[in-house]
C-alpha cells in the first residue's frame, strides 16, 4: 500500500464515521455525546489533512483529489455540526443576558455567567 492509498482509506474511513454519527444523531437523539464525536472528528479531520499537506509539501508532490477529498469531509462535519448547534438552540430559546449579554437559556432564573437575576 502505497503512502498516499493509506491517506485515501483514511480519508475514507473517517468520512464514513462522520455519516455513522449524523445517523446516530437522528435515530438515537444523543445530541451531547454526538457533538463531542463530530467536534473529534473535526479536529482529527484538519490534523490528518494538516499532515498530508506537509507530507506531501515535503516530498515536493501533488494530490489535489486527496486534498480535496479531506476538505470535503471535513465541510460535511462542520455541516452537521452547525446544523445540531442551530437545532440545540431551538430546543433551549437562548436569549440574551440583558446585564452580561451572555446565550442564557429561556427557563434560567439567573443568568450563568455573571449571575443577574432573569425574568
Ligand atoms: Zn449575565
């Protein structure tokens, strides 16, 4: 197996468990867990393409379709990603902290970070 094949099934591999966790998130709803896979996901998706691009700079070659391939999979991690953070802020109506301007939740009686008192 060649370097760059070995890159591939990487690319690949993770590009599958990122659609196994999207799966998850709508059958099973673990939203908390999930988040915290797809943001590993995400980061070890920009580390390994991190990687291939100095390897590959290193070697002084060219694999744009690999490079791609890796951008690909990491725009659709960042997709869900956002799409679970805009569904979280449905669930929980965030508004403002009228003292701080903190996120604070609807049903909060205070406000989390600096305490003011909600109504
Ligand atoms: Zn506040």
């Amino acid at each position: 197996m060649s370097e760059f094949d070995k890159w591939l099934a990487m690319g690949k591999n993770l590009a599958n468990r990122a659609a196994d966790t999207a799966g998850e998130i709508v059958t099973k709803g673990k939203e908390k867990i999930d988040r915290v896979a797809l943001e590993n996901q995400l980061s070890k998706a920009q580390r390994q393409l991190g990687a291939l691009v100095y390897s590959l700079k290193k070697s002084g070659e060219e694999n744009d379709d690999l490079i791609n391939h890796y951008v690909e999979v990491i725009a659709a991690v960042e997709a869900k990603l956002n799409e679970q953070e805009a569904q979280e802020a449905e669930k929980y109506c965030v508004s403002i902290c009228p003292s701080c301007g903190a996120e604070v939740s609807n049903e909060a009686g205070f406000c989390a970070r600096c305490g003011a008192k909600l109504d």
